[in-house]
C-alpha cells in the first residue's frame, strides 16, 4: 500500500468498544433488490457481498419500521418479526468480510408513493403536500406518533436479534423524521411542532426509544448513528442555524456516531450562518470532539477521501463510487489505486451487477452518476 493512504486504513475504536478495521464506510443506498414483502433476495445478497467486500463499516438501504413508511417499493423491511431471518441473511453476508454491519432504519411519511403504502394513506407532520403534487399526507395523531416511536425501537430490537452491529436512524432525505424537524412540513401546535424546540421532539424521542431498546435488548456493545441532511433549500425550511442547534442536542445523546447526507462533502452553507466554511468544517467544530462524524458527498478517488479525512472528520462513506468500483478498497491496500474506476460505461450493468430498474434510473439521470462517454 502507498503509505500515504494508510491514514484511511487505520482502524477507529467507538467508545462502546466496537472496533471498525478502517475508515471507509459504505454508504446506505436503495437499489430495489428486494422482493416486494423487503425480504432479502439473492441478487441483493450478491450486492452487500461485493460493496461491503473491504470496508469498515456497510450502512443497508433505508428499511421500513411500519408497513406505510415504504417510499418507492421493495426497500428492506424490519417492521414485523418474520423478517428477523431475512435480516440475519443480510448482516451474516456483510459481517462476512469483517465489515460492521449497519441497518438503516426509517419512515418515508410524506415522500411515500399511495401504491405502496396500506389503503394508500400517506402520512406525515402535518397536511403539506409534496411540492408539484395534489396528493395530501395526513397529519399523524398523537396515539399514531408514539406508535411510529416505538416501531423504531422494535425494529431497532429485531436488528439486534438478526446479528446487526448496529441501527442508523435515517434522520436525513426529507423522510418522516426530517418533516417533523422542518417548519415547512411540521405546522402543527402541539407538544411535537411549532417553535425549534418542539420539532426536535420527535427526532429526539426516536433517539431515545432506539437508546433503550439497545440498553434492553443488546448483549453486545452496539452502534446507534442518526443522519441528517444540514438545510433545506426552500423557504421556510431547515436552516444551517437549525441544523447545528440539531446537531448539539443529538451531541449531547451520546449517540454513537453522526453522519451528514451531502451530495458534496465540501458543500457551504446556503443560510443561518455567517461563515465560508464548508459545512462539515462547522458541523466538526461544533461537535466533532464529542461525537464521531462521517462524511460523505461525491468522493471518488483514494487522494479525494484523504483530502476529506484531513478535514478532521474520522470516516468517509462512499456510495457511487462503491457501486461503479466494488474493489476500491482492496486497490488502495494492494497498491493499485491507480486501476480504481471512476467512471461507469454503457457496458457495465452485467459486470457491476447492477439491477434493471437501477441501471435505467442511472442512464436516464444525466450527471448523477459519472458515465464515460464511450461505451
Ligand atoms: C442509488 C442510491 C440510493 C440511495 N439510497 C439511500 C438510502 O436508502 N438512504 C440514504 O440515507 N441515502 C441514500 N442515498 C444517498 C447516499 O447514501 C449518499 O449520501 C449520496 O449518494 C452521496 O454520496 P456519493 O457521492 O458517495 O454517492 C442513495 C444514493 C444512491 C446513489
């Protein structure tokens, strides 16, 4: 290995005690592998195998706690216990090559499709309809809050049960737990909206239902992560100001680690802050003594993700990147990285195993994934 890479080589120990063998994490990413029920398939299996091949840490696609938090279809599912066996299938074929396996746990509330959710009933915070779109979520009661609660916490308890290391809530995308946290889709006057304070309740309260599931349930030292998207773009919507006053009080949960959903790593902050720094720079400052972050946003190469991990943040997800070059890591440490790809051909679904409805998706989204132009 050049031993100038050997920084995101290093092993990183968490404060419960888990030790992650490097610093490379593979991001969580939904590729409708899945059967319809979010039992695990064989072509998913063949997928962890090859993404979780190398690195330290493998965050799953985004699983559903409850019947209606699916989104698009076929995403994995936790929400009842007869997926317990599929779920250990998954976490045995990523722990397989040393990787911590990671479940990603969340509810889709208002981005959810009505052909994918029981009786076609989206819900969500409150009544604000997607943007473009007539279809209204309605708003949750309080009795159906606490249900959702609760169901991340049976979710967490089955993650536990199947060989998980460990749950990330899925705080980030504008799915349920971010509707709640913006005051553009959050507009209710109850204890769960209404000022910062009040739409960091339901967040928070999932935090603590996900805590004490693990102090119950977990014989082994296991990891809760929480991410986050910093901002919305739209006004009102979550600014940088409200994304660190979320930030100190998930800081202060002692969650396990903290991971920021970016398209770019060194992105800035749009508003709320006066400063020109990039926003995980802000986001380090602020809590990254107390609390592990990871990183993550349009990395590719070995010089990129160590340019990122300079920035003081201890781990790099890759998501792209690890779906066009499944043996990114296993170049760094043979000393090929100069054979990594960062491209995808016309060529490469077979090869790369990369699902139809994924592939199509990739090759009619200009400039989402890097494609070279000849085939
Ligand atoms: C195909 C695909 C599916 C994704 N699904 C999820 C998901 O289930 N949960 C999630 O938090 N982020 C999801 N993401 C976002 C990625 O985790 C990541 O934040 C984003 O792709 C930026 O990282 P990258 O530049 O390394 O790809 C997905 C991204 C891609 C490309």
């Amino acid at each position: 290995m050049n031993p100038k890479y050997r920084p995101l080589m290093e092993s990183f120990h968490f404060k419960n005690g888990v030790e992650v063998k490097n610093r490379i994490v593979l991001a969580p990413m939904t590729i409708s592998y899945s059967q319809q029920d979010g039992t695990i398939s064989d072509e998913l299996i063949a997928y962890y195998e090859s993404r979780s091949n190398g690195v330290g840490m493998a965050v799953t696609g985004s699983t559903i706690v409850t019947p209606n938090s699916r989104v698009f279809g076929g995403e994995l599912a936790a929400d009842h216990d007869d997926k317990i066996p599929s779920l250990q299938r998954l976490a045995t074929t990523i722990k397989k090559s040393g990787a911590k396996s990671i479940l990603q746990i969340f509810h889709g509330g208002r981005e959810s499709s009505p052909e994918v959710v029981p009786n076609s009933e989206i819900v969500s915070a409150s009544a604000v309809a997607k943007e473009g779109l007539s279809v209204f979520p309605r708003a949750l009661e309080e009795k159906e809050i606490g249900e959702i609660i609760r169901a991340f916490g049976a979710s967490t308890r089955r993650a536990i049960e199947a060989g998980f290391d460990g749950v990330e809530i899925h705080g980030a995308n504008r799915f349920l737990i971010q509707q709640f946290f913006s005051p553009y889709t959050n507009q209710r006057d109850d204890r769960w909206g209404g000022n910062i304070d009040k739409r960091m309740a339901f967040p928070l309260a999932v935090v603590d239902e996900v805590q004490k599931v693990v102090a119950e349930c977990a014989k082994q030292p296991f990891l809760v992560g929480y991410r986050l998207s910093p901002e919305e773009e739209w006004t009102p919507g979550i600014t940088m100001a409200d994304t660190l006053k979320l930030v100190e009080a998930l800081a202060n949960k002692s969650l396990d680690y903290l991971h920021f959903s970016l398209m770019d790593f060194w992105s800035k902050p749009r508003r709320g802050v006066e400063d020109n720094r990039s926003r995980m720079e802000i986001i380090y400052e602020l809590v990254g003594q107390r609390v592990p972050v990871i990183g993550v946003g349009s990395i590719h190469t070995p010089d990129e993700a160590l340019r990122a991990l300079q920035s003081g943040v201890p781990f790099i997800a890759l998501g792209r990147e690890l779906i066009i070059d499944p043996d990114w890591v296993g170049k760094i440490t043979l000393g090929k990285e100069n054979e990594i790809r960062t491209e995808l051909t016309l060529n490469d679904q077979e090869k790369l195993g990369i699902a139809e409805p994924l592939w199509l998706k990739i090759i009619n989204t200009p400039g989402w994934f890097p494609i070279a132009d000849k085939t």
